[in-house]
C-alpha cells in the first residue's frame, strides 16, 4: 500500500524524513533553483522529474552537500541542517547515488562498502569482519551471487549500482537520493533495483527518486514532485497524474504522442544498407536490409549483440566475414574513418565518453567529424551549424560554451548536429534517448522521423521497449550474437520478449 493509499484508509502519515522550505540557489546569476518546497518522509518512495536543466541535479548536490543554498532551509527528521561539505550530508543521514559511480575500482566490494569505517581488530582492519559484514549487508538487500571479494573493476554496470546502493544503507542512512539509478541497466536488471528499493522502504528509509523512464516513477512512486525551470511545479500522488498530465506539467505544453507518426509521404524505398551472412567475433550469421525511408528497430537483452552489430557496421569492430552492400553497391568498411567517408554516422551509447569532446566548444564538437573527414566541407558546415542546431532546439548561451556545461540532452542534440553536418546515408544510433528528459527525446523522435522522410536509412538499438515499438517501422531482435527474428511494428512488448529469450515458439527468419 502507498502512503497515499495509508491515508486514505485513515492510516497516520509516516514521520517527515527531509523538509525542505524556500530553497534557492543561483550560478553566476543565473537562479537555477528559485524557492523550492519539498517534504519527503519515511518509507517513502517520492519521485523527482523534469526535463533536464529543470534543477533536479542542483537540488540533489545541495542535499548532498556539495553546493550550498543561497537561502531556504533543509531540516532532517525536524533539525535543521547547514552542509558546507559532503561528509556532512553523510553523517546528518542524507546518502546520493549519482549516476557516475563513487567507486574505488581496484578495491573490493568489502572495502567499499566499508570504506571510512573499516572494522578494526588490535588496531589492524579486521578483513574478515569486513568481508562478513558486507555479505550480511547484500543478503539484507535480497542479492545473490555477488561475493564481496570481488574487485570493483570486474563488476558489471549492474552489480557496480548495487553495491553502490548497499553503500548508502550501510551508512545508515535516513535519507537516500537516486539519480538515473536504471539509467545503464538492462530491462531484466531493472527488477532487482525494484526488490532493492522495496526493501529499502521497509526498513523505514525514505527514496528520492530521480529518473526519465516514467514508467519506473509510476511503478515505484507514492508521491511525484515536478521541476520546471528551477520552480517547483507541481507535487501530488502518483494516482492522481498519468504520463501525459505529467509530461505536461513537466514541459509546460501537451505531447499529443510521445512517438511522432512519420512525416507524410515517407514510404520505405530500395535497400540501403544490406548485410548478408556477416559476422565478427562477437556476431555470426548476419543478413539483414534497412532500406531507404525505414526506420529498423534493433531490441534484444544485454550481451545479446546489439551494440557490437552497430559497432561491425561502422567499422570499429569491422566484419570478418560476410557481404555488406551501400545501395546496392558492395563496401569493405574496416575503420571508422571509411564508415564516415561512406556517410554512416554512429550516435554512440555513451555520449560523454565517445560522443563528445567536453571541454571544447559546442561549434567545435559539432563541426568535429566533417573537418576531420570532408575537411573541403567545413567552410558549409560551419555557415548551416547555426540553422541545424536551431532546428534541434539546442539550448546554449552561445556557440562557444563549452559542451560540459550543457544538459545532457543538450549534449545529445549537439552530437546529433556533428552526424547532419555529413549529409548521412545510413544513421546507426545506439540507446540515442538514453538519460535524457522527455522534451529532448521527442525532439530526437522528430529528427528520426525527418531523416526517414528524407530516405536515410535508420538503424535504432534501445533497451527500452515503448521506444522500439513506437518508432521502428520493423523490429530485429538479437539474442546471442545472432539475429533470432523479425517481427513488424505492430508487435508487443511480450512478442518481442519471447523471441529476445528463446520463449517463442516460432523464430522469425531475420
């Protein structure tokens, strides 16, 4: 039961964990959060949403200790708290989970779960204790298999946010705030954050809960809080709002459709990109077409091969074997640089560390590729860069701040714009929504569909299965490195399920 529902029937609301009154907070005068009432108590799970550079980051730092309020009030449990440091908000009982890991890579799970406040025997850490004290710890938690011996850097993503998250209830906390906690996880990873959080929850802890995927606010939340330019916009009962009132209140403006239909007169032509018995050391047996105008849909769980198809295509882990054709017209692509002098762009999964170049300019990242590859070009690039980037709705102070500075789904746009400035054949985007607001994700929805429209042939891998099936106009599903099957737009997210785990009964030829 809810704590909604607890009051309902009656039931005495849980005690107040955090309250916050009046928060405000500005950088180089600019106020980025402007008197911000929030109130999140016991056992409770209390989303926080809203696009990005809406203040939900800022807000967590201030709680967290790293940024201070330039006027408001934080009180925990009734006290009023002052943080000038993080170790601060630690031991006042206030633990984040940002979304880069606060791990120590060549260290175990043991010592990072106990780190600061390792068990000490005759003045010596007492291992043993540790590595005791952090199995019983995971097994509180419902985890298996994870063997607190283990060095951090072997860890997958997912076991990396588990321990992560054991970390802030080993500290006691009262308070844990979770920033994108799902954001790199797998659709069956995702259950076990979702038993983590339930037990979480019984303990008494109350869960600030930041993230994109709705559906996981929806599942998992009691109360929503939205942020809209810094401004608290709205706070109510998950049971009282559904996705689009939500999505309105966080964009200011109704989405008729998360998923744009495509654009009128887009009709899928001859085959574009075609593989035939390709394969790799990671795939084998690849023979697929996406053709001119389509958008093809690549799902299946993680490890299934899906990023290391995109990867082949674009020559960074290059085809061993096999046949490729660019319409109609057979190509070797062994590197990058021959993928891009082809005109296939890659929007890579992670965009800080392969998409971006950080510390450099917005126009310099956006002109990056078409000096480095068509450098006889760069001249029209950069005299287009200003209408591409306004037609992606990039939000900057100028061409010349520096990309790090931007939201992360400004970020996105930007290395969107870097692939348009080469006129693209083929677009091979891997998860291009991933840890983006929903304002950012229909504006790449809209790009996609633009592209089709204009005969680009686009290959789409997501682990989000709405997505898939909102935008592919047919789906590949992948389960070990090979293509199990096909299946049209129309599938359901049980269909595709079936055939990425071998639950189906009959495989589709790809």
């Amino acid at each position: 039961m809810r704590a909604d529902e607890d009051v309902a029937a009656g039931v005495p609301e849980p005690a107040v964990v955090l309250r916050v009154e009046g928060l405000t907070k500005s950088f180089l005068g600019t106020t980025v959060l402007r008197d911000v009432d929030l109130t999140v108590r016991a056992g409770e799970v209390h989303g926080l949403v809203g696009e990005n550079g809406a203040g939900k980051s800022t807000l967590m730092k201030v709680l967290a200790g790293v940024h201070q309020p330039d006027s408001g009030t934080v009180r925990i449990e009734g006290r009023e708290v002052h943080f000038t440091h993080p170790v601060q908000a630690q031991r006042a009982g206030i633990s984040t989970v940002f979304q880069e890991f606060n791990l120590l890579p060549d260290r175990t799970v043991a010592e990072n779960l106990s780190l600061g406040r390792e068990p000490r025997r005759r003045g010596l850490v007492d291992t043993r204790q540790m590595v005791e004290d952090a199995a019983r710890l995971l097994a509180d938690l419902g985890v298996e298999g994870l063997d607190p011996r283990r060095v951090t850097r072997s860890l997958s993503v997912a076991e990396q946010q588990v321990v992560e998250i054991a970390k802030a209830v080993g500290q006691d906390a009262r308070l844990i705030s979770m920033d994108e906690p799902t954001a790199a996880l797998a659709e069956h990873e995702v259950s076990l954050l979702y038993s983590i959080i339930a037990r979480i929850r019984a303990r008494g802890v109350a869960i600030l809960y930041v993230s994109h995927r709705l559906k996981e606010v929806f599942d998992l939340c009691g109360r929503i809080t939205v942020l809209k330019d810094g401004e608290r916009v709205v706070t109510a009962a998950a049971a009282e709002l559904d996705e689009q009132s939500l999505v309105r209140h966080m964009v200011g403006r109704p989405l008729t459709t998360f998923f744009p239909d495509p654009a009128p007169g887009t009709t899928p032509g001859e085959p574009r990109l075609t593989l035939q018995d390709a394969g790799n050391g990671y795939v084998d047996g690849i023979t697929l077409q996406v053709r001119r105008g389509e958008i093809v849909g690549l799902a299946g769980l993680q490890g299934s091969g899906r990023t290391e198809l995109v990867e082949a295509v674009f020559g960074a882990e290059p085809f061993t074997r096999g046949q490729m054709e660019l319409d109609g017209a057979p190509v070797r692509v062994t590197t990058p640089r021959q993928a891009i002098r082809h005109r296939i762009a890659l929007v890579t999964e992670d965009r800080k560390a392969t998409g971006l170049a950080l510390q450099q300019s917005l126009l310099d990242n956006a002109l990056g590729v078409v000096r480095a590859s068509f450098p006889r070009r760069t001249a029209a690039a950069r005299d287009a860069m200003p209408g591409t980037l306004s037609s992606l709705a990039v939000s900057a102070r100028s061409l010349a701040q520096e990309v790090q500075y931007l939201s992360g789904g400004n970020q996105q746009k930007v290395v969107l714009a870097r692939w348009l400035a080469i006129r693209p054949r083929v677009v091979l985007l891997d998860e291009p929504t991933r840890g983006i607001d929903v304002g950012a994700k229909h504006a790449v929805y809209e790009l996609m569909r633009g592209l089709a429209a204009e005969g680009v042939a686009v290959l789409m891998v997501s682990s989000e299965l709405p997505e898939v099936l909102g935008m592919a106009d047919r789906i590949l599903v992948m389960r070990d490195g090979r293509l199990a099957g096909e299946l049209t737009g129309a599938a359901t997210e049980e269909e595709v399920l079936a055939v990425a785990t071998g639950a189906d009964t009959h495989e589709g030829a790809a």
